[in-house]
C-alpha cells in the first residue's frame, strides 16, 4: 500500500504545482493586451478572465481573444479566440455574445486550425466592442460535449485598437 501512495504522492505534487503556476500566470495576464506582428498581421490578444477545463478535467486554461490588422490585403480586421480544445464543427459555429450587460445577440464565426481557432473577419465585429467595458463569448464544443464561455475585461481596448490600426496605417474600425 505504501508503493502507491509512494507512485501518486509525485503525481499529485505536480498536479498542485502546475495548477498553482497557471493561476498565478492567469493573474498576471487577465486584462493586459499583448501585441505582436507576423507576417504583414498586427495583433493585440488578450486572456479570458475565466477557465476553460480540458478534455480530461485535469487542467485549465484562459482562452485567448485575438484582434488583428492586416497591413495589406482582405480582410483588413479579424478577431478570433484560441482554445486548448477544438470543437466538433468544421467550417462555421454560431457564437452567443453579450456586450457589457447588454443582450444576448448570436453571430457565425468560422472553425479554424484543428477546431481550436474561432474566427470573425470583419471591422464590424471589433467596432461593437468599442463602448464595452466586458466581453462574454458562448459556443457549443459539440453535439454532446456542452457549452464554452469565454470572458474578457476590454479594460485598454480602444488604446490597443488604435496602435493596432497605426501600425497597419489604417483608420481604427
């Protein structure tokens, strides 16, 4: 009996400990924008105030808000959310969004790269986040694998927004 506990007792360790530095890491993240250029693409990302668990319920993550410039080329503006888990959808999945405490309103994004990328062109999508101080995004994982949701503190958006758009020599949306 003591071989096992002496087999988990590592295990759990580990456990308690990357759980621990993905909280702190979280913390430090939640509500700082983070900008980056590839590829002729300006962005600012940002974490999700929330977690997500992974398939296995093991860990967690903070989904990543993603807004991007294109400095030449179409579409000019996308946004999209990065997660750990794909969704079962292959091209299009509607998404629930709720803007500050206003109401719920649902809008089509696309499926990206292995299902873990939602994606949003348009300048539109990133002009109704403008007056919003709170983003929460909802989508289905699949048919029988539940809901997501996404939260997010815009707190600097419209700073972001404008360095994103100076760097693209462009009008912000």
């Amino acid at each position: 009996m003591s071989l096992f506990f002496e087999k988990v007792r590592p295990v759990a360790l580990a456990l308690v400990l990357a759980f621990a530095c993905d909280v702190a890491q979280a913390g430090a993240l939640a509500g700082e924008w983070r900008f980056g250029t590839d590829d002729g693409l300006v962005t600012a990302s940002l974490h999700g105030t929330n977690k997500l668990v992974t398939g296995g319920g093991a860990l967690s993550y903070s989904p990543v808000l993603t807004i991007a410039c294109r400095a030449d080329g179409e579409p000019r503006w996308t946004e999209w959310l990065q997660l750990n888990d794909g969704v079962s959808a292959s091209r299009k999945i509607t998404m629930s969004v709720t803007v500050d405490d206003g109401g719920k309103f649902d809008e089509s994004w696309s499926v990206g790269s292995r299902g873990r990328m939602l994606v949003r062109d348009g300048a539109d999508g990133i002009k109704r986040l403008f007056p919003a101080s709170r983003l929460s995004l909802s989508w289905r994982f699949g048919l029988l694998s539940g809901r997501g949701q996404a939260d997010f503190d815009l707190a600097g958006l419209e700073e972001a927004v404008e360095q994103i758009a100076e760097s693209c020599r462009t009008k912000p949306p």
